[in-house]
C-alpha cells in the first residue's frame, strides 16, 4: 500500500528577502519591529525551523499592506482545502 502525501514547506527566507528587496523593510529586525515579533522567531522562520503560518501571513498584510495570495504565493503557503 502506496500512501501519496504530499508534503509543502513555506519558505519564509523568500518572504522576507521580498520584503527587504522591494525596501519595505531594512533588514530582519526592522522587519520584526514592523511585524510585531521578535527576532529570534523571524530567523526561525528564515532557515525553516518555523513555517509561515497564519498570525505571520496576517501580520505581512497589516504591516506591508500586501495581498494575502501575494504573500502566500512568495512564501509557498498553499490554500486549506475545505
């Protein structure tokens, strides 16, 4: 018996290199500051020890007012299915 699982990391390093790239943000700890976490949580997320999830996705949009697809589409977030 075969199990297909399909298995989707976020990938927070390109969420906030976007950020950095199109200078919304200095660096990470500016981009802490702005999102409201602490440091040590964003450099989880950026070498993937933490996934991108939906308190993140939602602090990106009220602090960078970005599209929340935009986000999940950086960060490889898929939809839930229903």
């Amino acid at each position: 018996m075969t199990t297909n699982i399909k298995q989707v990391t976020s990938n927070g390093k390109a969420l906030f290199d976007y950020v950095i790239e199109q200078k919304l943000s200095r660096n990470d700890a500016h981009t802490a500051k702005l999102l409201g976490l602490s440091t040590p949580f964003i450099s989880n997320m950026r070498n993937n020890k933490l996934q991108v999830g939906a308190s993140t996705i939602l602090a990106f949009h009220e602090s960078f007012d970005m599209p929340i697809s935009t986000i999940r589409a950086i960060a490889n977030v898929p939809r839930k299915e229903k």
